[in-house]
C-alpha cells in the first residue's frame, strides 16, 4: 500500500514540472525585458520622439 502512494504522488509532481519551468521562464524573460527598459527606456523613448511616435502612447 505505502509503495502504491508514492507513486501516485510521485506522478503528480512530475505532471507539473513542465508547468512549473514555464512560469520559471515566463518570470525570467519578464524580468530581463524590465531590466532592459529600466537601462534603455530614455533612448527608446527618445527615439520614439524623433520619428514622431512618442504621441501614439
């Protein structure tokens, strides 16, 4: 019976492993996309502002 059990539990983490590292990378790639605006927000937004977009926003 015990043995039963942890298979059962066994499978249900590795079910959400897959889920799990696609949050894992979905918050990675946010974090590297805010750390990239934080560094180059100015130039993007300057350079907004010469082609004329800046007003769209």
């Amino acid at each position: 019976m015990g043995y039963k059990g942890f298979m059962i539990q066994s499978e249900n983490r590795s079910r959400h492993l897959p889920l799990a590292a696609l949050g894992l990378a979905a918050v990675l790639l946010c974090l590297v996309i805010f750390l990239g605006w934080i560094r180059y927000g100015s130039q993007i937004f300057l350079s907004l502002i010469d082609s004329g977009l800046a007003y769209c926003f």
